[in-house]
C-alpha cells in the first residue's frame, strides 16, 4: 500500500478481496435472524457499497442467464450434463466479476447446468 496526499494507493488483490467479501455479505445478510444485528449489518453494507460505488467498482452476477464461452467467467462445475450440449445457463454465480472503471480486473467463478 502506497499513500500520497489524500489517495491511497492498494494492490489489485487486496481491491478484489474486499470486494468479493463485502458481496458475500450482502448475499447473506438475508440469513440473519435477529433484527438488531441485521440493521446494524445492513448499514454497514451500504456504507461499504457506497464506498465501491465512488471508486467505481461494480459487481456483475450473471445468474440466470445463457452461457457463453466468451464471458468473462470460469466454470468451476457443471451439473446435470450428458452428452454435448453446448446449451447451458449459469445455475450460480460463485464469485461475481468485478470490474474497477469498467474494466474487468476479477473473472467470475460459475457453476452452469444443460439448459432445460
């Protein structure tokens, strides 16, 4: 970490990391029980979102929709496959991509399955 008047400057894995945990969170944040710990969790998220947002880092899950080769993702299973099927749909978003000023600096992590 590198600091210069008021910026400061991070390495890209440390950047990653904070993103991908803070987006774990806010995925799971729906679990919690107790409504004192999910309001207090809730506006610590949207502090820590609204810092991502102003450096302009931005998260892109793909659940849902159609596979393509071209994305920027990496398949880490695949259910239900038999055969060549080249028709697949992204089941899950294991990790989503990141991009930083619109540019992808972490490839997602998916799992697909045959598109039925």
């Amino acid at each position: 970490m590198e600091c210069n008047g008021e910026s400061v400057i991070l390495n890209k894995k440390s950047v990653i990391t904070f993103a991908l945990e803070i987006w774990r969170i806010s995925n799971s944040s729906s679990k919690i029980k107790n409504m004192d710990e999910f309001i207090s969790a809730r506006y610590s998220l949207r502090k820590l979102n609204q810092i991502l947002e102003e450096e302009k880092i931005e998260f892109i899950d793909l659940s849902g929709e159609k596979y393509d080769a071209g994305m920027a993702v990496d398949v880490v299973y695949t259910e239900g496959v038999e055969g060549e099927n080249s028709n697949f749909v992204i089941e899950e978003m294991m990790e989503p991509i990141i991009l930083l000023k619109e540019k992808v600096i972490h490839r997602g992590k998916v799992v697909i399955a045959a598109k039925q």
